[in-house]
C-alpha cells in the first residue's frame, strides 16, 4: 500500500502542475492585461501608414542594395575573367588587328630564324634551341606586353577628358548615349576606338550598361573598372549620373597625379638599377676591346661557357629583383 499512495501522490501533484500551466498559459494574460496590450499595438500598427510606409521604404532600399550588390559581384566576375585574357584578347588589347593563327605563324617564323642563326654560327644545338625559343615564344609576347602597354598609357591620358566631356553634356541636358558619341567623334586614340566600340555594341541590342563594361575587356585598367561599374549600378538603381562621372573624373585625374608623383620619386632608384644591370656588359665589352685573347676563354672553352651561363642566370635574377622592387602599384 505505501508504493500506491507515493504513485498516487506523484500523480495528483504532475495534474495539478499540468492544469496549472495551462491556467498559467490562458488566464493570466487575460487577468494581467497583456492580451489588451497585444491587441492594441497590433490596431495600432494596423492602422499606421507611417509605419507602413518606413517598412516600404526600408524594403526599397534593401531591394536598392541588393541591386548595387549584385552589379558589383557581376563586375567583379568579369574583372577576374579579364586578368586572364586568352590570346585573341591579348592581341586586341595590344591593337593590333592579327589573328591568333596570324600570330602563331609570324612567331613560329621568328624561332625558325633564329634557330637557323644560331646554328649558322656553330652556337650548338642547345644554345641554338634556347635562341629559337626565346624568339619565337618570348619577343611576340614582350612585343604584346610593350604594345599594351603604350597604349593604355595613351588612353589614360585622354580618358579624364573624355568623362569630362560627358559629365557637361549630362548637365546640358544631353542623353548619355549622345555624350558618349561626341566623344566617340572628336577624342584622340585609342579613346575614340573604344568609344565607337561601345556605341556600336549598343546599337545591336545590348544594354549600355553592359556595352560598358566591355571597354574592360578591352583595356584592363582600374579607371575603365571604375567607368563601367558607375555606369551599371546607374542603370539598374538609378541616381545622380553627372555628379557621380564628376567625382570619378576627380578620381581619375587625382591617380593620374599620384602616377607621375611616383615616376618621379623612383626615378633615381630606375636609373641606379639600369646602370648596375648594364655595368657587366660594359665592363665585357670594354674588356674584349683592350684584351680580346683574355676574355675569348668565356666562350671558347666549356668551362668558360658554363660560367657565362651561370652568369647570365645571375644576372637576369638580379635584374628581375630590381625591377620588382623600384616598380610601385597603385
């Protein structure tokens, strides 16, 4: 019988815990006011067009940001596709109007002519390989780079001007479209190309905002990023077009300073390293002049050679090392 009466203990007490917390649940919201509360912030917030309005608002402009947020991830992609450009891209962005089969064919020439030198001249068979190699695979590449080079540095010369010319337009009351051919009729090369480029991308049916972005593809530079990314996040959410090319403007032509501010300072660290990277030559040269009998063991006997090799090794490091270290990014 005690066992029963400890069960029957244990049980009265979880019912009268269990009707308790119903009891709890249900009544004493009611006797304590809190439903009355409830119920009227919910008229409240019923009826309340402000607050209505800030939620709109708010899901606006979370929408807004949402949009910005997925141009820049776009341009973003593209950018990264754009830092690795295949061969074709390579030769447009350069200028130049060679195929790839163009290019592989001219290159391939350029080996061949080299290996033939070399070979003529009793080089070896190693050295006359390496010849070959570096003509036909690194000068049209070199060449490629040089190209592209110089002309980016034209473009950014006039591309300040051009964002220029386009922002009073917009204020005047022109399209951007219209700005853009003004542009594309009086501003030097390569600016004028690419501007006629993007104009007749557009006129095919693409958006202006992603004939923009083309211009990257083109000149992979951080001032047409800039340029494009303006462009597209106006297009899809909207805003003051003259005011933000007017600050870019102000961007561009602020970088341009701090570029010529840096050739400036490392200019001396430039001319140091061209003087220590040529003063071997020289002193090889000026050696043979005086002493020909002397230095001719560099290449006429195989020790000789393997220490000219090792040397031209060295020294292409070291030149490397110098020019990592005075050439500044921004």
């Amino acid at each position: 019988m005690p066992p029963l009466d400890m069960q029957t203990l244990a049980l009265f007490s979880l019912v009268t815990v269990a009707v308790g917390g119903v009891a709890w649940v249900f009544i004493y919201p009611v006797l304590s006011g809190e439903a009355k509360a409830e119920k009227r912030v919910e008229s409240v917030a019923r009826v309340d067009p402000a607050a209505r309005a800030t939620k709109q608002r708010g899901n606006a402009q979370r929408s807004r940001r949402e949009q910005v947020e997925d141009s820049l991830k776009e341009l973003d992609a593209r950018r990264n596709r754009a830092q690795r450009p295949r061969l074709n891209a390579r030769i447009a962005q350069a200028g130049l109007s060679w195929s790839k089969r163009q290019f592989i064919l001219i290159s391939a020439v350029l080996g061949l002519v080299a290996f033939g030198i070399a070979f003529y001249f009793d080089a070896g068979p190693l050295p006359a390989v390496a010849a070959g190699f570096a003509a036909g695979f690194g000068v049209p590449r070199w060449l490629l780079g040089y190209l592209k080079k110089r002309r980016e540095n034209r473009f950014l010369e006039t591309f300040p001007d051009s964002v220029d010319v386009i922002v009073r337009g917009i204020k005047a009351g022109l399209p951007l479209l219209e700005c853009m051919r003004i542009v594309a009729a009086e501003s030097a090369e390569p600016v004028k190309a690419e501007f006629r480029s993007m104009i007749e991308t557009q006129a095919i049916g693409m958006p202006i905002g992603e004939a923009v972005t083309k211009l990257y593809e083109h000149l992979p530079l951080a001032e047409c990023n800039f340029f494009a990314i303006v462009i597209g996040i106006q297009q899809k959410s909207g805003g003051n077009l003259s005011e933000a090319l007017g600050n870019l403007s102000r961007v561009l032509r602020d970088r341009k300073k701090m570029k010529a501010k840096i050739q400036a300072m490392s200019m001396e660290a430039k001319a140091s390293a061209m003087i220590i990277g040529a003063l071997p030559v020289i002193v090889m040269i000026l050696v043979y002049l005086t002493s020909p009998d002397y230095i001719e063991l560099l290449w006429t006997h195989p020790m000789g050679r393997m220490m000219l090799v090792a040397c031209a090794v060295w020294m292409s490091m070291g030149t490397l090392v110098m020019k990592k270290m005075i050439n500044f990014d921004f």
